[in-house]
C-alpha cells in the first residue's frame, strides 16, 4: 500500500520514497517545520498547510516569470534567475524570455526538527537551488565560465553569486533551545543575507530589488559571500523584544585567510525593528569571466570551461536597517557601508574556490587604495486588499574614486576606479490568491554613471516581469 504525504503538522505514516521522493532528493532537500528557521528560507506556508511527517517537513518554490529588459545580454540557462535585471556591463541589446525566481528562488528541500528534552531539540535543514525554466541546479559560476574567452557580442548574461552548482545550497545542523538560542553549523546563510531578506522592501526579490539582482552588497563587497562554507553560527533572542547573533567561518588551515565573522544585535518594539550587523571576510573572492587573451594563455592542464578570474580583498562592512509596521502599511530602509582591502593573506594562481571553479588569474592588488561603496535603500509596501500587496522601492549606491596615478581622484567614466553611482527604482504587485499560489506583476529601472558606467555599452534598463510561483 502507497501512502501520500500529508500537509499536517500531526504524525502519519511514512511516505514512499520511490519515485518522487527520490528525485527530489537528487535535485536537493531542504526544510521548513519551525517558525524561526521558515524565516530564514524565504516564503513560508503555514505549519498547517505543510507536508510534515514526525517532524521533517519537505518544502519547495517554483518560481516562473517572462520578462523583457531594454538593455540585457541574452539570458542563461544558469544562473539563478537567468537575467541580469539590472543593468550590467555587456547588455548589448533587448531581450525578452522565460525568467525564473523572480520573486523567490526556486528550490526543494528538507528541514527537521526533533525533541531531545525540556524545550532542547535537534534540528537540520539541506536546500537546493535550481531553475525550473532549464532544469539546471543553480550555477553562478558557470554562466560566467559560459563567456569565457568570448567577445562582449557573443556573452549572454554572466554574473558572480554563491551558487556555484553545489549538491546543497543549505545544509547545516546543530541545536535549538527557546531560552538559550540556536547553535548551528555548515554551509549557512550569513546573518547580513538574512538581514537584507528581513528589510529590503522586495525581501531581496531579484526582479524587482537592487539587493536581489546584485547580491553583492547582501554579501558584504562579493556575491559569493552570502552563503558561507563550514561557518557556526549562534542566535539568540530575549523577551521577545531584542536579540543578537554571531558567525564564524572556519578555513580547515592555519591563518585568516578565507575566514569570516559577522555580528548582529537587534530588537522590536510598538511595530518597529532595528538591526546593526558588522561583518569582515578575508580573502574574499569576486570572479569574473577570461578574457579571450587569458583563454589563451592557459597553462597546460587548466580547463577554460572551469577556470575564472578572481579580484581577492579583505571585506568590511557596517548596516543599520529598519521597518515600521503599520497595518495596512510597511515602512522599510537601510544602509550599509562597505570598505575593501587588498588582502592580508593573498591567494595563489590555482586556488579552487566553490563549486569547484579554478582561479587561472588572482588579482591581489585591487584596492592599493581602499574602495568604499555606501548603499542605501527605503520602500513601503501597501496591503491593498487582504490578498494583493503593492511595494514601491528606491536603491542607491555610491562608490569613491580609490584609482592611482592617472585614475587618482576621477570621477568620469574613463575608468572603473573612478567615484560614481548607481540607482534603481522599482514597482511591483503581488496577489496571493491562496497560501500556495501566487502570481505577479512589476518593473525596475537601473541606471549607472560615471565609474560605475566604465566599460559599459548601455547605462540604463528596464525589465518589466510578469509570472507566478507555488509553494509547497
């Protein structure tokens, strides 16, 4: 006898774990039973709603849109929301196709928890990301190793993130206690991701929010940073109204190198929260595609479909975010400041960095002159009826001029070190039409100037979206 899952949260018989369970479990798991960790991973559904059994809740998005931008290079198969959404340096022409994650990233997996005594208990949770337009597990990485060698006409979309193709996105353990915290370690997503989730008005949707599209700033100076490898991390919270986190990630050597640690300490009161976070990475890595020159010059036995560029530097970065809730309206705005460094422990040509991808070209020397990027944000969102959500958002970022010699202290488009800013602006709607089912609408605009316009064909892009998602 067959017996389905059931979406309650009471005991029932163990499910078959032929066929779909299998498959699943091939593409990724991850989980969502307890209200604190369905925070953490993005859309939620009700506990009651959920497909639990004895504890271990199996979860998914299929998120899938069609979007078309101004200005955009063709879309790829894999990164994890295939556009690039906001403006970015080799967009040479309009494009229009299938998007996934617009507003949430499509994944499956498998969270749990399990009582151990008193109010302790076990939990766990694996994650997947993937994309349902390809089927392809999210790869960051590869879209850039896509454009490897290739003339900026021939690039499709390439953009650096912490997805890299990797079985698991998530996938930690560790132990829970209402009184004394939560202490977990893996692969984890860092508590200043976590805090732009929380107060970007978009909740760091990649359609519709600078946060989302670039991740880097999510990701403390570099987009690979948002998830951490082999981190610990401790939250706890007191009275309901304040509490406070730390992370640590751990290099498996001796030295800084390749190490992290954040910070956060917030609280809520009368509607309103507030949270400060600090965090410092050490030799970060920010990859690139090669160049077609660097394709060639490849030493013999480096694989130009797995080999990239990586600009490494020491990060440091400071926030201080809010909300303000008021039925039916939500208040949001934050700022960060983020200082680069050429690093203290510099990385050797060959160092294998996630997912796999071989730095053939390290560039240690970057930021002779510190760089300094402030970002900041503000946004309502406006429960119109009790189904349907408007959000409205504005994003801004400025960048000194930290160049030397002839790019000392410019402020044009004639080099990439050059003081400049970008802005981007969005409107969106979203109309629940059940606790599964979701689908809509909305358009941002991006714009770049000066050193952060250096080197690119087109300034500016709009990229109206329209799709759906289900949660399960």
């Amino acid at each position: 006898m067959v017996t389905m899952l059931s979406r309650s949260t009471t005991n029932s018989p163990r499910p078959s774990v032929t066929g779909k369970v299998a498959a699943l479990c091939c593409v990724a798991l991850v989980s969502a039973a307890p209200a604190w960790a369905q925070q953490k991973t993005g859309p939620g559904v009700p506990a009651d709603q959920g497909l639990t059994w004895n504890g271990i809740t199996l979860y998914g998005v299929i998120d899938l849109g069609i979007q078309y931008d101004t200005h955009s290079a063709p879309f790829t198969p894999y990164r994890p929301s295939a556009s690039g959404n906001i403006i970015r340096s080799n967009a040479h022409q309009s494009v229009v196709g299938v998007t996934p994650s617009n507003m949430g990233q499509s994944r499956v997996g498998l969270q749990g928890i399990e009582p151990l005594g008193g109010d302790w208990a076990a939990v766990f949770q694996v994650e997947t990301f993937f994309n349902p337009q390809s089927g392809q597990i999210a790869d960051s990485l590869k879209s850039l190793a896509a454009n490897n060698g290739k003339s900026v006409s021939d690039q499709s979309v390439g953009v650096d993130g912490s997805s890299a193709g990797q079985a698991f996105q998530t996938a930690y353990a560790g132990f829970k206690s209402e009184r004394f915290g939560s202490l977990t370690y893996g692969r984890q997503i860092t508590l200043l991701a976590e805090g732009t989730i929380k107060y970007d008005p978009n909740y760091n949707a990649t359609a519709f929010g600078l946060l989302g599209a670039s991740n880097t700033y999510s990701g403390a100076g570099s987009s690979e940073d948002n998830r951490l490898d082999s981190t610990v991390k401790y939250s706890v919270g007191y009275a309901d109204w304040v509490h406070l986190a730390g992370l640590y990630k751990f290099n498996g050597s001796n030295g800084s190198g390749r190490t992290a640690v954040q910070a956060n300490l917030g609280g809520n009161f009368a509607g309103a929260s507030v949270d400060a976070f600090y965090s410092k990475v050490n030799s970060s890595i920010s990859a690139s595609s090669l160049s077609a020159s660097q394709v060639a010059a490849l030493p013999v036995g480096y694989d130009a479909s797995n080999s990239l560029v990586g600009t490494v530097s020491d990060n440091t970065a400071y926030a201080l975010m809010a909300l303000y809730k008021l039925d039916p309206v939500k208040l949001f705005a934050g700022y960060e400041y983020i200082k680069y460094d050429n690093p203290k422990t510099p990385l050797d040509v060959g160092f294998t960095n996630i997912g796999g991808y071989v730095l053939a070209v390290v560039n240690n020397t970057a930021y002779t002159n510190e760089k300094h990027v402030q970002v900041y944000w503000a946004g309502v969102r406006y429960k119109v009826i009790p189904h349907l959500e408007v959000t409205a958002a504005a994003y801004g970022v400025h960048q000194n001029a930290y160049g030397t010699g002839s790019a000392a202290g410019c402020s044009t488009d004639a080099h990439s070190t050059c003081s400049g800013r970008l802005e981007a602006y969005s409107i969106d709607a979203d109309y629940r039409f059940n606790v599964h089912f979701d689908a809509y609408l909305g358009v941002m605009y991006s714009g770049v100037h000066d050193g952060l316009s250096s080197g690119y064909l087109y300034t500016t892009n709009l990229n109206p979206t329209i799709g759906v998602r289900y949660k399960f």
